[in-house]
C-alpha cells in the first residue's frame, strides 16, 4: 500500500478520520451546546492540521516551515 511508504500521508488520512468524527459531534451528537462549540474549534484546528501536512509533506504541519 502507499500510504504505509509516506508517514505524511497516513498521518493526513488519520487526521481525516479525527475531522469526521468531530464534524459529527459538532453537527448531531453533541448533547450540550458547549460541547458542539468545542468540537467545532477541534474540528478548525485539525482541518488547519491536514492543510498543513498537505502542503508541507510533514507530520509536524505548520511547523515544518519554522525549522532551520
């Protein structure tokens, strides 16, 4: 499989995998209000996570762009 030769890659897949599961929180299972506007900023930040990974081709995200 490819996607077990690029760790970037799998580390992108798995953070899918955490967006959707905290979309769904955020949109229907959420029991209380506070609990869907956290899942909603988990769910922000881990979509800035996967552009991250995307666009560097690093786990580290963001990150990758502040290492000398």
């Amino acid at each position: 499989l490819p996607v077990l030769n690029q760790p970037w890659l799998l580390t992108k897949f798995a953070a899918l995998i955490v967006y959707i599961l905290l979309g769904t929180i955020a949109l229907k299972r959420g029991r209380t209000r506070r609990i869907r506007i956290g899942a909603l900023g988990l769910e922000l930040l881990t979509f800035a996570y996967i552009g991250g990974v995307a666009m560097s081709k690093s786990m580290t995200s963001w990150l990758a762009y502040f290492q000398v």
